[in-house]
C-alpha cells in the first residue's frame, strides 16, 4: 500500500515538470489545484530554460527523484522584482492562467528550500513538496502586489501552511495510540518483556503476544516504533506456530529506510512535545477547535463545529487558518 501510494505521490509531482520529449519541453502542473490552474494548453508564456544553473538547494545521487526533480525545476529562470510585477499585475488584471502558471514555475525551488526545512518531521521530501506546491498555486491565485509583500514571502506561508497540514495528517495517522491493542502494546511491551527476562526467560515473539492477548504482527510494528535504533527484531525471524510459516518480514508490507525512519520517528517527538506546549498557549475555544479539526482521528465539520459555538461555517473556516498559521510560526521555532 506505500509503494502504491509513492508512486502516486512522485507520479502527480514529477507531472510539474516532464522531461523533453521529441523538441517539446511543455511543463505541466498537477490536477490537483486550485481551479485558476486547471485549464489553457498554450505554451507561449512558459519560462524560458535557464542558462544558469548555479542555484543548487541539494545534491544527491543521480537517480535519486528528488535530486531529477531539482535539477528539472533548476532548468526554469527566476523572475527579476519587474517581471514579477508585471506578471502579477497582468494576473490580477486578466486571470490568465498561462501567467498564473509562470509565477508558479518561477518559484518552484522556493518549495523546495521550504520543504527541505521540515524533513526532519516527515522523511519523504517529496510528499512535502507536493504539498508545498499546491500551496503555491493558493498563494498565486490569492495574491496582490498592491499590498507591497513580494509574493515569495507571501507565497512562503502558503507553503508552509500546507506542508504543515499535511504533516499534522499523517502525524494524527501514525501515532502510537489509536486502538485498544496498540494502547496495550504501548503500556505493557516493554514491561512484559522486562517482567519474562527478570524470571530468567528470553521472551519470544509468541510468548509475549499470549501474555498479552494481542497478534504477532501487532507486537512487531510496536517493537519498531519503540525501538531507538530499529534493530530489536530481526524481519529474518520465523513467525510463531500461530501464525503459521514465514517470517516477521512477510507481515509488513514495506518496510522503510532504516535511517529515514528513525530520522521521521524523532522528528515525530519533537512535534509531538512541542505541540503539547503549543495547545497551552490558546484560549479553550481556539484549543478545541484546534483538537476537533487538526487532532482528531475524524476532523469534526465546519458546519458540526458552527453549530457547536453558534457561529457560522466561515467563521471557524477563518479561525481554523488563523490558529494554522500561528502554529506554522510556533513550529517553525522546532521543526528544522
């Protein structure tokens, strides 16, 4: 179900920039966007490639997605405070959407700077890069320069926004506690294990899963998110009786790089702590409606929330962003 999921994820990312194929070298932006970028096949106003390739924001190896991707959005100039202007003025003026699409394209590597920022809470730079650039694409859609903010800076919050939603989302998916079984696992593993080897015995993965009343497969993936290193359990070794032949590796569909896991998994405590002292901080109306929106397993509606408060449904849309960016600027303090 990951690599499906990857594979979806590099699929909608790496369509922003195709590489040249036959003399056209057209770039596209992902379908899913705001509707000012869905539409228009003309090619005129695309940026033209860049000579200078000097600007490099990560170097990896060759057949890495990420450094292909950096080194295609690499190939599109950056726009000078006048082009900019123009092109911002001419959105506003005319929605063009081969405009919007420039402005996109030239701040690209904006994203990428951005989303290299947060990798130590998430470890596929890719999913948050993604992310990033659909809240690019809000940001060009949204912006006017009569405001006097350059739309880089503009466009940073956006960015941000987005990635750190998207974050959240999968933090509230993979923390340790959601079901019965996990709670257990969570409270007593360690324990238990402690309690068998105390007697003098080493407990054994079929051992330990009958003294708990839990599956197998449930004590694995406990004992690899407790574990610091990762190394507790082999995935070598043979599954219990009870669960018939194999090994603890055929229970896992896929299994992540070792160190991007341990990297993703303390990025997940430093979040995790910090947003305890982040909660802290709101007034109990705001600390609910965070909880109901951003924390629960199933966000309550914006409609469920109004009529909750007594307020309308934009009301809490408006207090949702609010209390979003002010955990963006929290966060930003941690996250790095």
């Amino acid at each position: 179900m990951v690599n499906t999921k990857k594979k979806k994820i590099h699929k909608k990312t790496s369509n922003l920039l195709n590489e040249e194929q036959e003399g056209n070298s057209t770039a596209t932006l992902p379908s899913k966007s705001i509707s000012l970028l869905e539409e228009s096949d003309s090619k005129n106003l695309l940026p033209v490639p860049a000579t200078n390739r000097n600007l490099q924001v990560y170097t990896g190896d060759i057949t890495d997605p990420l450094t292909l991707y950096i080194r295609e959005i690499n190939r599109y100039d950056l726009l000078s405070p006048e082009q900019e202007q123009a092109l911002t003025q001419a959105l506003k003026e005319t929605g063009d959407i081969e405009v919007a699409k420039q402005l996109v394209m030239a701040n690209l590597r904006l994203v990428v700077k951005i989303a290299m920022e947060y990798r130590s809470a998430y470890a596929n730079v890719m999913d948050l890069i993604q992310e990033g650039n659909i809240g690019l694409m809000k940001a060009v859609s949204k912006y006017d320069s009569e405001r006097g903010a350059k739309l880089s800076y503009y466009a940073s919050w956006w960015i941000k926004s987005y990635i750190l939603k998207f974050i959240l989302d999968n933090f509230r998916l993979i923390k340790i506690g959601t079901t019965n079984e996990q709670k257990k696992l969570f409270y007593n593993l360690m324990k238990e294990k402690e309690r068998l080897k105390a007697l003098g015995i080493d407990p054994t993965l079929e051992q330990i899963s009958k003294q708990l009343g839990v599956s197998e497969k449930s004590v694995v993936l406990m004992e690899e998110r407790l574990s610091p290193s990762g190394k507790e359990v082999s995935l070598e070794q043979p599954l219990g009786s009870s669960q018939g032949s194999g090994t603890l590796g055929d229970t896992i569909p896929h299994q992540q790089n070792l160190e991007a896991e341990v990297d993703q998994e303390q990025g997940l405590d430093i979040l995790n702590a910090n947003m305890e002292k982040f909660l802290l901080t709101l007034k109990e109306r705001d600390r609910e409606i965070f909880k109901k929106r951003l924390l629960s397993e199933i966000p309550d509606s914006l409609q469920k929330i109004a009529d909750q408060y007594g307020v309308s449904r934009e009301r809490i849309r408006q207090i949702e962003e609010r209390l979003l960016k002010r955990l963006t600027v929290y966060m930003s303090e941690f996250i790095r």
